[in-house]
C-alpha cells in the first residue's frame, strides 16, 4: 500500500485565516485526521480523485454532484502562476485485485465512499482508466482479475492564502462548491485479464490461474529479438486469457492477450515521457469557496458512508441478477423450454425497468441531500422501497435460484433421453404440430413437461412494485403473499412420477419419440402423451401399450345365453339360468363364448379383470363356427382363434389344438392385458399390476385380412370385465 496521500479521497480540517500549504495538508490526511461522513463540511477540504477530468489548478467544482464548472475563473493568471508551487512525487505502485463486482472494482480503484455515490448516481461521466468501473460481466462464467499499474509524477499547489479575494460578482456567476487548489500529476492504467469457465465448476480453478499469472507479470523477462521466456505450462495456462485495457496512458494498439499485456507493462514507464510531461491529474484538491467569502457553503453535508454502501450493495445486487438471468436464457433457449424463457425474459424486463427508475431517484436524491433540500432519510427510504419491492438480494436469489434448478432438472432428463435415444426436442406450436402430421408418423409419442407454466406470485409481486415504482411512490412495505406454494420439482411425489414417465416413454414400442413442454395441471411434472394420425389419443399414458387403446364393448348378439352382460355390456358373467335372448345367427350355442362388438384394426391393446375361476382368452375370426358342438369352434382349438387359457393360478396359450404351457404372474394379478399388431404378425398378452405389464405370451402368425375380434369363454362361476 502507497502512502496515505494516494488513497482515492480523505477529508482533512484546515482551520481558517490559518496559512497551511496542501503539503501539510498531506500530512494530515496521512494522519487519518477524517471529518465523518453527515457532519457540516463548510470549513473541509476535499481530496477526490480526478477519474479523467480536466480538473487543473484554479477549476471551480460544484461537489455536490460532483461536477466541474469550466469558463470561469477567480483570478488573473499572471496571479495563478505566481503562486504555484511544484514538487515531485515519484512513486509507482503494482495491485493485483479480483473485478467482477462493482464493489471489487471500487475497491481496487480506492474510490471514496462521496465519488462513488455521484458514479452509482450517474452524475460522473468517466473516461480513461475511470472507464473500467462502467465495464461489467455478462455472464456468471465470466472469470476476471485486473492488475492495476498506478505511476505518480508531481504535485502542483496553489497558495490560496497569498492570493488576493475574488471579486464577490464572480461567485453569483456559478454554482460552484470548490476550487481546485492542488493536483497530483500522475497516470493509472488497468489491464482486466479474463477467461470464460467451460461451466460454474471451473470458475475457483480459472480465478486461481489467472490471480497466479498476473502475480507473475513483473518477473517475467523479455529476450533477444523481443521474444518472451516463459515455460510450458504457463503457455498453457494463459493461451485463453484474454486481456482489456483501461488507462490514461496512450497506446498506439490495445493488448487483448497475455503476452501482448506483458509487452504493454513493460513499456508503461515510458509512456508517460522523459519528464512526464503527458501525466494527467489523479487526485485533485478541493479548496472550499465558503472559506473566500466567509459565507454558507452550499455544501451541507455528505452522506454516510453505510448508506453509500448499501447503495452500492443494490447495485451489485441489480447486476448480479441481471447476469444471472442472461446465463439462465442461454441454458432454457438451448433446452427449448418457452415457457422458462418467457419467465425469464418477464423477470429481466421488470428488473431493468426497476434499475432505471431506482437510478433516476438517486440521481436527484445524492445532489438534494448534499445541498440541504433533503435529508438522508430520503435515501433511506428508497433503499427501504427497494427492499420491499421484490428486488432486494436475497428475494431476486431466491427466485433464480428456483429457476436454475429447474431447469437443471430438466436438462437432467432431456440429456438422459437424448444422450441413449437421440431424441429430438419439439416445442409445442407449429414445430411440435410438423412433426406430429408428417405422413410418415402413423404412431407418437411425446415426454412432456407439464408444469412449466405454473404461476409464479412472485412475478406478479415485481410486476405490481414496478408499477407502482413508476407512478413516484416507494413502497413501504412488502406484499404478503400468503401461498407457500412448493415448487414442482420439490415435491416428493414428482420424482416417482417423472421416473415412471420415463421407463414408459423409452419402452412405448414406437420410433417416433419427441420431448415437448405442454402445460397439464392434471398430471404435474412430466406425462407421456400418446398420439395416432396427429390428434392426442390418450394425455397421459400409463404404460407403454397404452397408446393402442382400444375401448371394447361386448356383442350381445355373440354371447351364448348363459352369459350375462352387464355394466354397458362390458362385463360379462357365467350363470346358470338363460338370459331371454332374441336368436341371431351370430349368437354361440354350444360354448360360453361372446366377442367384441367392435373389430380389431391395426394394433390394438385391450384390458380386463379376470374373475376368480378364470376364462379363455384371445382373438377369432369372424368365420369361428357358432353353432353345436364343434371342438374346432371352443376358443384355441381352431385355426380361426387364439386365446390364453387361465383357470385359478394356471394359464396355458392354445392355437389350432396345440397347447403351449405359460408361467404364472408372480404378483397374482388377474388382470391382463393383450396386444394385438396385425401389421406385426403378432398377439401378446401381459400380466398387468398397477403400472407394470409382465409379458405372458406371445403368438407369431400371419394374420389373414379377415376381421378379427376380441374373443372370451367365461368359466362357470366366472367373469370377465373390460377396462
């Protein structure tokens, strides 16, 4: 650290009609003698730093925002010259600081808490090396390290007390506060080294390397022929660093790598000349006009250096947010999910509105206050305002925070589903419908994301705040929102739900798979939606065969007359009486059969629960023979039917006489389902538990272009009801 002269700012008390060169001023200010922020000023001289203005010996300067007033001048300037003192000041200083945050830059830069409310306020219009505290990150991957070169040359003083006093009318002319009455000649230049991390856990590893590297640029040596020696792994290390440069040196070409910086810090000696003729100001002494006139200062007070900070807090706070919100766009744009983008995008809008109209009240708040129109508690309710708005630190973290989980969850499955099935993703709207009517999609099926759109109170929380905001009125305080709604993808029964939808989707026999984002409150987290011919035909599928569906009734014109329908003639049970039905030529005589009423197209997938004693059943023929006693026409003894035999615990799969032993399902289910895919060549029947389908037995045959329907024998004392 440099002597205390070459802090940014310190306020020193120089009693009046008291002769004290700005020399022993120094001195005082390195004694840490500080007038507190808040107390009257009138009698203070300010040390401030130049951050690339003009401000020369004799400049008027309004401090109370920090501006400085050219055209005018208090004295002749044969006088000015005769009274200037100059002295050298030769020092050169070598900062190594981190720079993502407002604050680190401030900090390494050692801006005094009164210049860095003007520069939050937007008062200060900076260039120069000053120019590197208006540059900020775009993205959290960001990782930055600055090295600050500080060269001072010499001081210049003005020896107010042996000047004459300015003619009164002079000081009815301007607004202004001060009058520049010492200067520290010198430069600053700052080089922001910076490497994007691959992902966040990466960034500690890459601040590490560059802290290290930077750290090393005064050692490393320049050969022969201007080449540099560095060893390998430093090459490597640097190779993506790239370099900005913020000074108030003159470069003929700006550094963007490594090596070209290391080039640039070895010339900067001997950019500022021989004599160091092009230094510029870099602090300034601020001599008080009240102490010329014995009147009141306009300069009533300063604010406190606590508020200055919270100030600066909020604003570290609003940019975080804001690059945040920019990285959580480019993970949900790349993912496809609108509906987190538009959240998002609703979130930084808000956010942005709310910055700009935070800014415009500091701006008129900082001078008012200084000046006496206002007292600090004006800036205490704002920053109260801000808190309760919905922007503060903690609620905008939480809020993103959310949102990156997410869509970390989501990412998570579309990686999974992508990395082993190279499944595409297709957002509802005009991409979601082109691929669901291309004439080469029969069957689909699409994982999607159902709780997406949820409301969100906290977006309608910002979105009141900064109507509100923008009528003039600070809030005072928060809205309640009395719902504690938990998020989606928090609740324990959501990862049972979206791993189930997951197994379905993968084994749902089917090549045309997509994953989309359609809101669905019914069915939270993630459901598999079945569509056939481009319309929806089943929303959320249970298991993988669902998508076939088929709603089967009975016919009653097939039953035999001791099989009595019932429940909308969907299920059917062995009695001992004969129901009055008419006779039709359709109808079984001799064994307890019926069929569907409806024919089997194409694949076809059906349910029923089995009674206790069990029944036959399977596909026939519309050909199966009807009447007497013909063993061809009993369920599985023909060529024209197939069926799985179940008697209590037994089952056995019978076409055209031949038998075929099947192993019982473990989990005593008596509900079966049965898949038929003529196109296929195949008749499969499942053992179904719950969600679960246990294959049971599958036929191989060529299935002719005669209708097929669902067939069943109902064993005496049993049944059989469709699903």
């Amino acid at each position: 650290m440099g002597p205390a002269w070459a802090f940014s700012v310190s306020w020193i008390r120089c009693p009046q009609r008291v002769f004290l060169s700005l020399h022993f001023c120094l001195l005082l200010s390195s004694m840490a003698f500080k007038v507190s922020y808040g107390q009257a000023v009138r009698d203070s001289v300010l040390v401030t730093s130049a951050f690339s203005r003009p401000l020369d010996l004799g400049t008027l300067y309004d401090a109370r925002n920090d501006r400085l007033i050219p055209g005018i001048s208090l004295w002749k300037t044969e006088d000015f010259n005769s009274k200037t003192l100059v002295s050298p000041r030769p020092t050169t200083s070598f900062q190594v600081g981190a720079s993502k945050s407002l604050s680190e830059k401030t900090s390494l830069l050692d801006v005094s808490a009164s210049l860095k409310a003007s520069f939050l306020g937007g008062l200060l219009t900076v260039g120069g090396s000053a120019s590197y505290l208006k540059q900020r990150t775009s993205s959290s991957r960001q990782c930055s390290v600055t090295l600050k070169y500080h060269v001072t040359t010499e001081f210049k003083e003005l020896m107010i007390s042996e000047l004459g006093t300015p003619n009164p009318e002079v000081f009815d002319k301007t607004d202004a506060t001060h009058v520049v009455s010492g200067v520290l000649y010198g430069a600053d230049a700052l080089m922001e080294f910076q490497e994007t991390a691959s992902d966040n856990s990466r960034r500690e590893e890459i601040e590490g390397n560059l802290d290290l590297m930077i750290k090393k640029i005064p050692s490393f040596s320049i050969e022969g022929q201007g080449s540099l020696k560095m060893n390998d792994d430093d090459s490597r290390m640097v190779q993506n660093f790239r370099c900005k440069f913020y000074g108030d040196i003159q470069l003929k070409e700006l550094p963007s790598t490594f090596l070209e910086a290391i080039d640039v810090y070895k010339m900067l000696p001997s950019l500022l000349g021989d004599k160091g003729e092009k230094a510029v100001p870099v602090k300034v002494w601020l001599y008080p006009l009240s102490k010329l006139t014995n009147t009141e200062s306009k300069l009533k007070r300063l604010i406190s250096e606590t508020l200055v900070s919270a100030v600066e807090k909020v604003m570290d706070d609003l940019h975080l947010a804001e690059v945040r919100t920019n990285d959580l766009l480019k993970s949900s744009t790349e993912i496809k999910a609108e509906e987190i983008v538009h959240k998002l995008e609703e979130f930084q809008s808000r956010l942005r509105v709310f910055t700009t109209e935070f800014l415009r009240k500091l701006s008129d708040l900082i001078p008012a206050i200084r000046g006496g129109d206002l007292e600090e508690t004006a800036l205490r309710d704002l920053l109260k305002s801000q808190d309760a708005s919905g922007f503060s630190g903690k609620e905008m973290e939480q809020w993103l925070d959310g949102k990156e989980s997410e869509i970390n969850v989501v990412t998570k499955i579309i990686n999974k589903l992508r990395y082993y099935y190279h499944i595409k993703i297709k957002p509802q709207g005009p991409e979601l419908d082109s691929f669901l009517i291309d004439v080469d999609v029969k069957d689909a099926v699409v994982f999607s994301f159902t709780s997406l759109s949820n409301e969100e109170p906290y977006l309608k929380k910002i979105s009141k705040a900064v109507e509100y905001v923008k009528s003039g009125y600070n809030i005072s305080t928060p809205e309640q929102d009395r719902r504690e709604e938990v998020p989606w993808y928090k609740r324990p029964d959501i990862w049972e739900t979206l791993h189930h939808s997951i197994r379905i989707f993968i084994n749902v026999p089917v090549n045309n798979k997509v994953i989309s984002f359609i809101s669905d409150p019914e069915h939270p987290g993630a459901s598999v939606r079945g569509y056939r011919n481009a319309a929806l035909n089943n929303p959320h599928l249970t298991h993988r065969l669902q998508l076939w569906d088929c709603k089967l009734t009975l016919d009653p014109n097939t039953a035999h007359k001791r099989l009595l329908l019932s429940e909308g003639n969907r299920t059917v049970t062995s009695v001992q009486d004969e129901q009055p039905y008419p006779d039709h030529p359709d109808r079984f005589v001799h064994w307890h059969n019926v069929l569907s009423r409806e024919p089997l197209v194409g694949r076809c997938y059906w349910e029923f629960e089995l009674g206790r004693r069990g029944a036959r059943m399977g596909v026939a023929y519309q050909s199966i023979k009807r009447k007497g006693y013909i063993y061809s026409s009993l369920m599985g003894q023909g060529v024209d039917s197939w069926c799985l035999y179940n008697y209590l615990t037994h089952y056995n799969a019978y076409h055209n006489g031949h038998r075929r032993p099947v192993h019982s399902p473990t989990s005593g289910s008596k509900r079966v389902g049965v898949l038929l895919d003529r196109k296929a060549c195949t008749l499969s029947f499942y053992s179904v538990y719950s969600d679960t389908l246990t294959h049971l037995y599958t036929f191989y045959t060529r299935f002719t272009d005669e209708p097929l329907y669902a067939a069943f024998m109902v064993h005496a004392d049993s049944s059989v009801t469709m699903h």
